[in-house]
C-alpha cells in the first residue's frame, strides 16, 4: 500500500469509462493508477509492487482481453485481487480465477466501492 492508500489499477480502453473508474477509486479513498489495455496493465504491474487490485474491462484492443488478463495476473501476482466488468458478456464465475468479482455495465458505483472495501480488507 502506498501512503496508507490501498492502490487500484483501473485497466478500460474507453477513456470516458475509465475517468469515471479513476473519480471512484479517488472518491473510495484509494490510489488510482490507469492503463488502456493488458498489456499496459502488466508494465505498470512489473514496475510496482504495491497494486491491490485490477479492475478491468472484459472487451479491450490488443492481444489480451480482461478475462485473459485476469487469469494472468491470477498466476504471476497472486496477491492482486480482481474486478472485472462487462457491458457485453455475462460471465460464467467459472471462467474468472478464483476470488475475482464479476460486475456487469453499467455498474451500481457502491456495489464496486463495497466489492474493493471487501477485497481490501481480505473479508471475501
């Protein structure tokens, strides 16, 4: 954690959506951190190591969409906890790694503020 803050990497290609993600994660307390695409997100996870959470989209460009980059994270950065949300895909729990939370878009902004507190604080 940096600063006491705990620190969310908000990973949307969408940049109206992920300011959005940005005000709430600021708005929760905590320290945001931004990417436009997995393989964004895997530089600034290499370079840091003191991300809390993802919280990524389902459809992005590049190699990876959210649901590979999940089971990546998942396996190089076990202690990351996940978020991942979809406008499109309504997600079996099956295919996200264990302990990952699955919201559909447009999301309830407490839900993800409670879902964060609630991964934080390792109580789910």
């Amino acid at each position: 954690m940096n600063n006491g803050k705990a620190v969310v990497l908000i990973v949307e290609d969408s940049t109206i959506i992920r300011m959005g993600a940005v005000d709430l994660v600021l708005s929760a307390g905590y320290e945001a951190l931004e990417a436009n695409d997995a393989e964004g997100a895997i530089r600034i996870l290499e370079a840091r190591n003191d991300v809390d959470i993802v919280f990524t989209d389902v459809r992005m460009p590049g190699t990876m969409d959210g649901i590979k980059l999940s089971h990546y994270i998942h396996d190089r950065w076990p202690p990351v906890k996940l978020i991942v949300a979809s406008g499109e895909a309504i997600l079996e729990k099956s295919s996200l790694p264990t302990g990952s939370r699955f919201f559909s878009k447009p999301f309830d902004e407490r839900s993800i503020t409670d879902a964060m507190a609630l991964l934080i604080s390792g109580d789910i």
